[in-house]
C-alpha cells in the first residue's frame, strides 16, 4: 500500500552539504516520518523526524543546527544535511507511519521503509 524511495546520497567531503528526498507512492495523504541512519557494525540511529503536517520537528543531539528535516504538500519529505563530518557516514533511511506517536526515535514504530541511500563523508 505504502512505498518508500530515498535519493540523494553520494561522497562529499566533510564540512560539505548534502539534500536526501524520501519519495512515497501508494495510498498516501499524510504520514508521520522519520529519517534514520546506519553505519556499518552499527545498530539504527534516529536522525530526525517530521509530525503529519510538517509542523513540528524533532532531530537527534548528534545532528542538530546541522540537519533540517522538512516536507511538501505532496508526497516528499526531504533532509537537508549541512556542516557534514566523517562520523555522518552511513546508509540513511526513511520511515513512515499513519498516525503520531511519542516514541518517533524507536525504530518499531514506523511500518514502512525505504532501503536506504549511502552517504559517505571524506576527511
């Protein structure tokens, strides 16, 4: 019913900018996402996420002033990666689900995922 697609990744060199696209398809008006990241050896890290209508945000200590999530009105939701440093290096995804939760930094609560986009940042 749901399908995600992220894009965007790539190599970029630390202190350098990058923008992920999280494309939904199926029957989707409004979701709740969440950006998540891992590296290898390394479990799910919460980045940030974004509330139904795109009026509350929330992003991981390790990330803020750095990265800004956002969305449209249609069907993408976007993060926007600034200051980048090598330990940002990872596979990053995105996630949904229907309704809000409190517990947005807890994998499990997201029914859907995209399979990931690699970014890696250089030294």
């Amino acid at each position: 019913q749901v399908q995600l697609v992220e894009s965007g990744g790539g190599l970029v060199k630390a202190g350098g900018s990058l923008s992920l696209s999280c494309l939904a398809s199926g029957t989707v008006n409004s979701y709740a996402v969440g950006w998540f990241r891992q590296a290898p050896g390394k479990e799910r890290e919460f980045v940030a996420a974004i509330s139904r209508r795109g009026d509350s945000t929330f992003s991981a200590d390790s990330v803020q002033g750095r990265f800004t999530i956002s969305r449209d009105y249609a069907k993408t939701v976007y993060l926007h990666m600034n200051s980048l440093k090598p330990e940002d290096t990872a596979v990053y995804y995105c996630a949904a689900r229907p309704t809000e939760t409190i517990f947005y930094k807890i994998p499990d609560q997201y029914d859907y995922w995209g399979q990931g986009t690699q970014v890696t940042v250089s030294s």
